[in-house]
C-alpha cells in the first residue's frame, strides 16, 4: 500500500503492533458512508468524472453487502478498515477505485470515521439512559409511599420514602443524557474531512457538501486541530464514565439491599445467580459487575487522556489506540445499562422490612424537635438538646421507635410535649410531612414521576 517507497516487507511483530483491523473493522459502516460523500463531492466538483464516481458508489454498496454477509476478506496486511476497504475497491471496480483517495488522507478519513461512530453510540447510550428513566420511574410510581431508611453516612436518618430515592437516580440518569447530547454530542458537531493530512488540499473540494451529507452542522475551521483531536471521544467517555459511576452507585445499594442484613429486596431468578458450594446463596453479580464496569470506563478515559495530552499536533499513531478504548467504554456500558434495567424492572422489595428498618434509629426524632419550634416556640438548638435528651431515655429504657415511648417519658423532660406531638413520630407522618418540593412526601413522588413520564412523552 506505500507504493515506490518501500522495497522491503514489514518486520511480522511491526505488521502486528501496526495492524488495528481486528478492532476498527467496526467503523465499516461509517467508512463507506464518508467514502460515499467524498465521491459524490469528488465527481461535483469535476476532481473525478461522473463514470467513476458511478462505479465507485456501486463497488462501495457491494463491499458493504460483502462485509454484512460476512464474506469480506479482511486483511492484517493491509493494516486498518480504510485500506482494506480501498484496496478491495480497486479490486473489484479497477482504476476508478484508485481514485478515491484523491483529496484526502487516512487522517481525515479515520478522525471523520471515529467521530460519526462516537456520535452514534452516544445517541444511543443517551437512548439508553432514558429507557432505565422510564422503569426507574414507574417502579417509584408503584412504591411512591413505600417507606424506607434514608441514610446519610450509611446510618439511619430520616424515613424517606422508596419512590424517592428510585427517582434520584432519574435525575442523575438526566444530567447524564445532558451531558452525553448537550455536552459530547454538541461538541461534535464540525466534519473533519476534507482536512487531508494536515494541512488541508489544493483540489477545490466542496466541504460544506460532505460535511452536511455526513450529518454534521459544516465542516471543521482547523484542519490541524480536526485531523490531530479526540475531544469528541474524551468527551463522551468522559460523560459516560459519570453516567456509569451513578450506574454503580445503584448496582451497590442492590447488593446491600438483597443481602440478608438489609432483605430490603429481592432479585429475579434471572438476575440472580447461585454458589457452587453454598446451596442458600443468591448472588446479585450483574450489580457487581456493573460497579466493575464503572471502574473500567472511567480508566479508559483516563487511559485515552493520557495517550492524547503528550502529542503535538498533528496526527500520531498513538491516536489509533483510540477505537479499543472508546469501543470498549460504549460496550460496558451499553450492558451495565441493560442489566440495569432488568435488575430494577424485576426487583422485589419487601415493604415490612423497609418500614421496620425504617423507624428502627430513632429515625423520626428531627421531627419531634421540628414540633418542639413549631408549637412551642422552642430555639432550634434547645429543641435538639431535649429530643436528644428523649432518645437517650428511649434507649435507656429499650424501647426501639419514639412513637412507641410512652407520653410521660416525653414529658418527664418537657412536660409541655403532648400526645399529638407523640403520634407525628411514625415514619408514616415523618415523610407526608416533608412536603416541600423536591422533598419525600408520596404527593411529591407523584408528582415527580408524573412530571417525568410527560417529559417522557
Ligand atoms: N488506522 C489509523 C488510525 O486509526 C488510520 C490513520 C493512519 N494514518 C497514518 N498517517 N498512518 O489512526
């Protein structure tokens, strides 16, 4: 493929650290399509004639059918998807497919390639994201009063209800779709090709014409900076890396969940799975593997980083290293997602054993210093102080919940507490309470997840 050049053929182990066809194969499809607007372009602008182009478009159609049939002869020798593409062209189609190359460079070619892949696979992680939205928020919608624990330093808190602590996950889940389409995906948006090498060409090339045939808003204004950038990809993996890290922090509230010291939830059969030795276990690995997933993500983007901060412009080979890295980051993800959303369509929760842990911590004793402000006019700090005084007599006194106190205790330390101040410190009471927006009332989930499903629509 270097013609005069060379006389010697590649060192085997150079052909092998050099050939990237066993991972770039997968841009086929973009290949051919930038192939195809770049003869159109070509043949518009006179460069190629009519007939050529022709033959082009048709050899390109019957590469792709070859390559869909699996019957295209992928070669290590001709190193990358473009070259073996080209060189099968031209073997099929004769002189005309020798033309294709005219006006541009495998550096233009691949960074335009790798950038339509990038932007397809980020619509669809983004897709995906709104897919795990939409169960997230009907199950919240189905246990919208269900109460739970609420946790701050993984100790007891306050009672929340479990619809709203599915639904946190959907806000995340949407600052991640706006980061993946208004952040990656906008950034994207300029076409690269017609860059050449480096330095542009001097055939009068129609760059507006490829670039909208391409999809993109119009061409790239650098062509240094569009043959030598990965922006493109370090952004998405960058928003993907975030969208899995909240991923993960789900995956582990579901292994703590099912475990048998919370038994807040059940996992399916089907995402479940057994111990060879251990006949009792049910093991929730695909939440396992999905905090791993997360923690390969992010190293790949930290790894695509580090192979893009120390090159000068323009293009380096180091950059071909990009695809396996960014490949594998849409792949992990594509699965944690689909994992994710079984796991969470068929998970069972065991509402006794929320409301039980529920109320289990005292978790309802701001609501009586909140009462004590309210009613009495208490200092917020005086009204901490003798609640804390409360929980301390309960505790003494070994009984588990302050709704359960009987009133004289409460009074034994402040005589003005009363049996209606008492019957507020159920965990049923404590979340109708916390009513104010954005806050953990059932009326809020409802609201929210109705909110949700019309901007869903
Ligand atoms: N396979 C190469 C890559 O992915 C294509 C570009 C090669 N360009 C070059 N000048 N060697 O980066």
């Amino acid at each position: 493929m270097w013609g005069g050049r060379f006389a010697a053929q590649p060192d085997d182990a150079m052909q092998a650290i050099n050939a990237s066809i066993d991972i770039d194969q997968r841009l086929w499809r973009e290949d051919i399509e930038g192939s195809k607007a770049h003869a159109a372009m070509l043949a518009a602008k006179a460069i190629i004639t009519p007939e050529d182009n022709a033959a082009i478009q048709a050899g390109l159609d019957q590469i792709a059918a070859e390559i869909e049939g699996g019957t295209f002869p992928f070669s290590r020798e001709l190193e990358d998807i473009h070259l073996n593409i080209e060189a099968r062209l031209t073997e099929r189609i004769g002189e005309a497919g020798k033309r294709l190359h005219t006006a541009r460079s495998r550096n233009d070619q691949v960074a335009t390639d790798f950038k339509l892949w990038t932007m397809r696979a980020t619509r669809e992680a983004s897709d995906g994201l709104r897919a795990l939205q939409k169960v997230l928020v009907k199950r919240a919608e189905e246990h919208a009063e269900w109460v739970m624990p609420g946790f701050t330093h993984l100790q007891t808190a306050q009672p929340v209800t479990l619809g709203h602590h599915l639904l946190a996950y959907v806000s995340m889940a949407e600052r991640d779709r706006v980061r993946l389409i208004g952040g990656a995906l906008e950034a994207a948006w300029e076409c690269p090709l017609g860059s050449a090498a480096l330095a542009g060409t001097p055939y009068p090339i129609d760059r507006d014409m490829t670039a909208h045939a391409l999809g993109f808003h119009g061409p790239s204004h650098n062509s240094l900076d569009a043959v030598a950038s990965r922006d493109f990809a370090l952004g998405a993996l960058s928003s993907l890396s975030i969208a899995v890290t909240h991923l993960s922090r789900l995956a582990e509230e579901i292994v703590l969940w099912t475990s048998p010291q919370f038994g807040f939830a059940n996992l399916s059969d089907a995402w479940s799975t057994g111990s060879s030795i251990m006949p009792q276990k049910r093991n929730p690995d695909a939440a396992e593997l999905i905090r791993a997933k997360a923690a390969r993500i992010g190293a790949n983007f930290a790894a695509l980083n580090g192979l893009v901060q120390k090159l000068p412009l323009a293009y380096a080979k180091d950059l071909q290293e990009d695809k396996a890295l960014t490949f594998a980051a849409f792949d992990d993800f594509a699965l944690s997602l689909t994992a994710m959303i079984g796991m969470i369509e068929t998970l069972s929760f065991n509402r006794a054993a929320l409301r039980e842990a529920a109320a289990r911590g005292y978790s309802t004793a701001t609501d009586l210093a909140d009462w004590l402000v309210r009613e009495l006019k208490t200092p917020f700090r005086e009204a901490h102080e003798i609640t804390g005084k409360i929980v301390r007599r309960a505790e003494e006194t070994g009984v588990a919940e302050l709704a359960l106190l009987p009133l004289s205790d409460f009074q034994a330390i402040e005589p003005r507490i009363t049996e209606a101040a008492r019957a507020l410190l159920t965990v049923e009471k404590s979340v109708e309470s916390r009513d104010c927006y954005g806050g953990t009332a059932p009326q809020r989930v409802r609201e929210q997840a109705q909110r949700w499903m019309e901007m869903f629509e």
